[in-house]
C-alpha cells in the first residue's frame, strides 16, 4: 500500500536537489574568508559627533525688504519692541554693521533695554540692545525694525 505512494523519481529528484544544496553551502562557506586571529585594533578613539540642531535663520531683512521708515524716540535706557519683520525676527549683530557677525536672532513683539548708540552705519541707524532679563540675548540692530516701548513687567 505505501508502494503506490512513493515514485521512484521523485525520491532521486530529493536526493539529488538535497545534494545540489548541500555542495552550493559547502561551496559558499569555503569562499567566506577566515577571521584574522592577528587582527590588532591597536589605539581606538571614538570620536562623539553631537547631533545637529536646528538654527533658526531668516532672510536678511537689512538688505532684501523695503525698509519702513525709522521709528523716532529711541533712547538710551529706554526700551524698545521688535516690530515689523513679519514674524521673521530681527538680526541682533555684534557690530553695527551689516557685514558683522550675527549674535542673536531677536523675535518679533521681543522687548530689549537700549544700551547704547545710535551708531548710523551702511545706511541704517544702529542701536545696542539687550534683554533685560537674559544680558546674553544682546547685539545691535538697525532702528528700522524697533518701536519705543514700556518696561516688561515682571
């Protein structure tokens, strides 16, 4: 009865495709190459990269927008709101100049105390600013963009 289940050319058909597998493995593992017992990792510095952060930036908005009329009134030790930039914040640099480094990116509707200037420079009037509650937060930015204002209240 377990004749009429079993063909004879299907069991040479296994025993052969079983031996054409097991020649391809054999084959495979012998062209892997060997690990170097002699590998020597001699000196490892791992060198920490950390991960990229994102930098807020804006068009430069001295040069590439039609400036509005400066706002009159700006004193030193008076205080000044950043106004006008259309949401895109005001370049708060380390010289009055526009070639100078920026050092903060003011936002808009951010109060700053007037320390110094005005400075006219490249066509603007600068003003030094600072927030009064960070003094990190500082820079000199053109009048174009700044609106008297009252003391922040606490």
């Amino acid at each position: 009865m377990i004749r009429e289940y079993i063909n004879p050319w299907v069991i040479l058909s296994s025993v052969v495709v079983g031996f054409i597998l097991f020649a391809g493995l054999f084959v495979i593992v012998e062209r892997m190459p060997a690990p170097d017992e002699d590998y020597d990792q001699g000196d490892v510095d791992l060198t920490v990269i950390p991960r990229p952060t994102i930098t807020p930036t804006a068009p430069l908005l001295e040069a590439e927008t039609p400036s509005p009329v400066p706002k009159e009134g700006i004193e030193v030790g008076g205080y000044v709101q950043i106004d006008g930039t259309g949401g895109d914040g005001l370049r708060l640099r380390v010289e009055p100049s526009l070639e100078a480094d920026i050092n903060y990116l003011g936002l808009e509707d951010e109060v700053f105390l007037v320390q110094d200037g005005p400075e006219d420079q490249d066509g603007y009037r600068w003003w030094y600013l600072e927030a009064p509650a960070e003094p990190g937060r500082n820079g000199w930015a053109v009048s174009n963009y700044l609106k008297v204002d009252q003391p922040p209240s606490e």
